[in-house]
C-alpha cells in the first residue's frame, strides 16, 4: 500500500526547491497558471467596479487568504472541501457595495476554474459561497460542471428573479447549496432547485433545528450540511437529525468514549522511529525490520516498487535500508505510523489532512531555516494530527518518540520556531482569517505565497492519496 506514497517520500526532502521550480515547470500540469491567479489575473475579469483600481483591490490594501474545511459523510469518508477566499477588513471596507463584494467573489471564482480542481478531487467536491448578484456574472457558467457546488445566502431581497437564475444554472448542471438557511415560506420554491442546504447549528437549539429539518425536507429532498460541528458529541447529535453531512473540526478531536489506536504493531513503528531518530547502526535497524514479518514485507515491498526505478530488484533488508538512508526511512516509518492496521474513513480522513499539512508547513518554511532544522516542519505537520489518529494525548504521543525539542514544543504547547507555521496551516482549515493574517505575517509570508502553496498542497495531498 504505501509504495503509492513514493512521489510523497521523494519531493519531500527538497520541498522548497521543488515548489519553487514548479512555478514554471512541471507542477504547471497541476496548477496551470501562475500563483497570479490569485490576485491581478482573477481581478482582471472586472473593469465595471467604478472609482477602483482593480489591482489595489486584491493586491496592495487587502490581503486575500484562501481558507478550506473538509466535508464528510456520516462515516467519516471525505467528500470535498468548501473553499473561502476574503478577508474581513475587505468585507468591513465594501459594506453594502455589491460591486466591490463581486471583486472578492471573482477572486474565487476564476481561481477555482484556473486551478481544475476536478484533476485532482476526481468524483469529490469543491464547495464555495458567493453573493447572490454573482450569479449573473457568466464566468459563473464556466465553472467545472457537477463538480463545484455554488452557495448562496437568501435575504429578504430573494425574489423570482433570483429564482429564475439559480433555475439556469442548475439546468446547466451547476448544483447550489443554500447557505446559513432558515426556512422560510417565501424560501419554499428555491428548496425545490438547491441540491444542498447547509444549516449553521450555532443558530439553533435542538428543538428548533429539528423544526428547520422537517421544515426543510417537508419541501424538498436537499442533502443536509451541519456546519461548526466541533466535537464528537455534537456529531452523534446531528446524525441522528437526519443530517447527511458534517462541517467542522470534530473529526481532528480526541474521542473519550473510543479506545486508543495505539496497538502493537504502531509501537514496533514507533520503535523504528526513535532508532532511526537517533541514527542506531544499520545492523541494528535490520535487526529490528528482520524481526518483524510484516514489516519486513511492507519494507521490500515499498522498495521494490516500479515508481523507484531500480535497475536491480532488492532482496536484502540490509542493502535496501542502506539505499533509503535516514531521512527517506524516517519518513516512510511516519506514513506507516498512520496507515498501519485496518484504516477507516475517518482515519482516512486525518491523514489526507496531515498529508496537506506537511506539505504546507515543509514548503512554506522550506527558504527560512537551515539545512539542519527543515526536516522539523515536516515532522511538525504530519504529526499534528497523530494524536487524533491514535486518539492518545499529545503529552504520551511526543513522550514516546525521540523528537527534536523544538518539534516536541510545537506540537505539545504550540510555541517555538515551527509552530507559527503550524499555527497557520490550522488557521487556513478554521476560516479563522484574522489567525491567518497574523501567522503569515510571523512567517514573513505575502498572502499569494500562502494560497499558492495551500493550493498546491491540496492538489498533491490528493494525488498522494487519491
């Protein structure tokens, strides 16, 4: 299984060199323009916003951060991300502008049609929110079909006309998802058209949000979102509400009612880790591999894999622990940390999450720190969520692996040198945009810097484990 995790293993140990020659070579395939899709490209769809410059919009006054939170179904499977692209002190600057506000959603917009997500999401979904007048901009039309769901929020200025047009656009096979809805007699007829309804739980209690969802089905068949579901509790609570799916952060919290994951055969891992940590003789490390069958098989495996291009096929533990080297074999150690045992989707899920944070993290800090202290910010991002993986405390996970000080100060207080990248990968899955402003602002980082690489380590993250 983990032979697929080959390109992870390989880019991983440059990051930043990659990253930046990809700008304008290979990673081109995946994002086909240049990181000024986030900025004065998607601006120059607009020329109509009067009394503006259009480059001063999205580039000098505000910085635009792109922010994701993972959708999942009642099993935990992930289904797609909702992707936000604004900032707070633009909307609190535009107010009542609809203009200007059509600026920010452009922004988005055009950035989603020019990174082709569905490359990389295959049959998942990218979900994003607009304002209503957005909808009659065409470029909505070119947005992939059957892949990004647009949402909108009704108000009391809702009407036919309004109607009329999300009626197109269904019928051009783009599905709309109502927004922060509140049923609503004049709503009823928009029920009929909209594929999605995501309801905020924060607004109601028990009784009056079941009140929504009979309202609500009792007018349509919509699928159900729960947004700001933040604990196991709330999930459980929802699910029995006829809620079909789940947005927030309960799926990365410890669960004290589930046993812990942290069995045999992730304490051999762990094992590995800290001798590999500690740069233990390769006779001792094959000692270790040669004593554990399953291991032993997943190493060869992985080794022998076509993607390595081998020229000579490795049967001997030692000679195949000498071609890895440290590095390459501490990192494969940390993949199997997680994807040993039976992986459900839940499980599924935190690693993709890490997978994209170890990205992020390694190649956003990959040009600021020495040779010596990059491997930390991989080992920071893909570890963050080991806690929820293993559902043990952070304190007895960092207690049981031989990691560096300030990886161990990341991870367990979130203080140090690489914890405000870390800060800044959990700001980008919260749409926490003021704790994204500040942490890229630590990190010295420009907004297009952040967005590029966020997106960039989506897309991988899926290729890595699509």
């Amino acid at each position: 299984m983990l032979g697929k995790y080959l390109k992870f293993l390989k880019t991983g140990q440059d990051a930043g060199t990659e990253s930046r020659a990809s700008d304008s070579e290979s990673d081109l395939s995946v994002v086909p323009d240049s990181p000024k899709s986030f900025s004065s490209r998607s601006v120059s769809c607009r020329e109509d916003v009067p009394g503006q410059d259009q480059s001063s919009v999205a580039g000098e006054k505000w910085q635009l951060f792109l922010g994701r939170q993972p959708i999942l179904d009642a099993s935990g499977q992930f289904i797609g991300y909702e992707l936000k692209l604004q900032d707070r002190n633009f909307l609190s600057d535009v107010g009542d502008n609809e203009s200007l506000r059509q600026v920010q959603d452009e922004l988005l917009v055009v950035s989603v049609i020019d990174l082709d997500f569905q490359k990389a999401l295959g049959s998942r979904l990218v979900f994003i929110q607009v304002s209503p007048g957005m909808l009659d901009n065409p470029i909505i039309e070119s947005l992939p079909k059957q892949k990004v769901v647009v949402g909108i929020r009704l108000t009391e200025a809702s009407n036919d006309l309004l109607l009329q047009r999300c009626s197109e656009l269904v019928a051009l096979g783009i599905p709309l998802a109502l927004e922060d809805f509140e049923c609503r007699p004049e709503y009823v007829p928009f029920l009929a058209i909209c594929s999605w309804v995501k309801l905020n739980t924060a607004r109601y209690d028990a009784l009056a949000l079941s009140q929504q969802i009979s309202a609500i089905l009792g007018a349509g068949k919509p699928r159900l979102i729960a947004q700001n579901v933040e604990s196991d509790d709330a999930f459980e609570a929802y699910r029995a509400l006829a809620f079909d799916f789940f947005q927030g952060a309960y799926f990365s919290r410890l669960r004290p009612d589930a046993p812990q994951r942290l069995d045999n055969d992730r304490m051999r891992v762990m094992e590995m880790l800290n001798l590999v940590m500690n740069h233990a003789e390769l006779s001792v490390l094959e000692d270790k591999v040669k004593r554990d069958p399953g291991l032993s098989f997943k190493l060869l495996s992985y080794i022998n894999s076509p993607a390595n291009g081998l020229q000579q096929t490795i049967r001997s533990i030692g000679h195949g622990l000498t071609l890895l080297g440290y590095d390459q074999l501490y990192r494969w150690l940390t993949l199997l940390l997680f994807t040993s045992g039976t992986m459900d989707a839940r499980s599924r899920t935190l690693f993709k999450n890490a997978l994209v944070r170890a990205r992020f993290t390694e190649t956003l800090g990959q040009s600021r720190f020495e040779p010596a202290e990059r491997g930390g910010l991989f080992i920071v991002g893909i570890f963050s969520l080991l806690d929820a993986m293993l559902n043990v405390p952070m304190a007895q996970v960092v207690s049981r692996l031989n990691l560096p000080d300030p990886v161990v100060e990341a991870l367990q207080h979130r203080t140090g040198i690489y914890a405000p990248y870390l800060k800044l990968a959990i700001a980008c899955e919260n749409f926490d945009q003021d704790a994204i402003a500040r942490y890229a602002a630590a990190c010295e980082l420009a907004a297009e810097e952040v967005n590029v690489t966020h997106v960039k380590a989506l897309i991988w993250g899926e290729e890595v484990d699509g």
